[in-house]
C-alpha cells in the first residue's frame, strides 16, 4: 500500500487571505485533520475548547485541543475540524476535511477522485404507493431504524428538491 502526501494549504476562516502550505498524510481512516498547533497559533486559530480525549489506531487515548479552519486544494476551499497537533504527532489529512473540500481517496490507486455531493431528501408526505414505486425503480432506498418511521434517501435527481 503506497502513502498520499499532499500539499494543501490552511488558513484561519476569520482571515482566509493569510494562509499556510503544509504537506500532509491523507489518512481517510482518521476522522480529523492534525495540523502541528504552533502552524494553527501563528494563523490565529484558537481551540474551540478544553482538551478533548481522541482514540489512536492503537486503542490508546490521548488528548488535544480541536478548532476550525479552512483547507484549500487546486480550486477547492472547504472548512473542517482540526486538531492541534503536538511534537511527535503526525499531520494527517482526515476524512471530513477530505469530504469538505468534495474529495475522496481512492483506496487502491491511492490518488484522489471527486466526492459526488449528494443531498439527502425526506418527504413524509408522499403517498406511500409513490415510494414503493420508486425503490422498485430502484430511485430510493429506505432504511428502516428500530422503533422509529422509516426514512427514504432519494438518489436520483428525480427527486431532488422533494
């Protein structure tokens, strides 16, 4: 399995023009990005909150501090959680930063390909015949949550804007 490194620049969505080039680990198994917090304070992006206690691969617990900030790659910009990372922690490029810049990582070819932005919809009001007749379409899915109604997630543009 090969490694992803990109470089992908980070700036302070208070201050979008100042921003920072960073080179990255694209780990689509992290949750969040880990920027180093000296890069994060010199951008002006300030901790959310107290420590957080965040669990590695390993199984083991560490704790950190989290913010928000603005990731920009080629011609995408998109905003995302990040870590403020400490000395020895890698800089990882997680998956909601991946997907807030529309992005998802092909895990074979290890490259990067366009996330297909899909929005949901959920009409409770639709004749229930109207729904079986779009799942044997196949133009929806339904899931079914225990104890709860069932939800119905339109896939085509069909039903977009329901």
């Amino acid at each position: 399995m090969g490694i992803t490194v990109l470089e992908i620049e980070v700036a302070n969505p208070a201050r979008p023009s100042v921003a920072e080039k960073i080179n990255f680990l694209v780990d689509s198994g992290a949750i969040y990005s880990v920027v180093p917090a000296s890069v994060l304070r010199k951008l002006g992006i300030k901790p959310l909150r107290a420590k957080e206690e965040f669990r590695l691969a390993d199984g083991s617990k560490i704790e950190r501090r989290k913010g928000i900030a603005l990731f920009r790659y080629e011609r995408k910009e998109g905003g995302a959680d990040v870590i403020f990372g400490e000395p020895g922690d890698s800089t990882l490029l997680g998956a909601l930063t991946l997907e807030a810049l529309g992005l998802a990582l092909d895990p074979i070819r290890r490259e990067l390909k366009p996330l297909p932005m899909i929005l949901a919809g959920w009409r409770p009001e639709l004749d229930r015949f109207e729904v079986r007749a779009a799942l044997r379409a196949k133009r929806c899915e339904t899931q079914v949550i225990p104890g709860e109604r069932r939800i119905t997630f339109w896939t085509t543009p069909l039903f977009a804007g329901c």
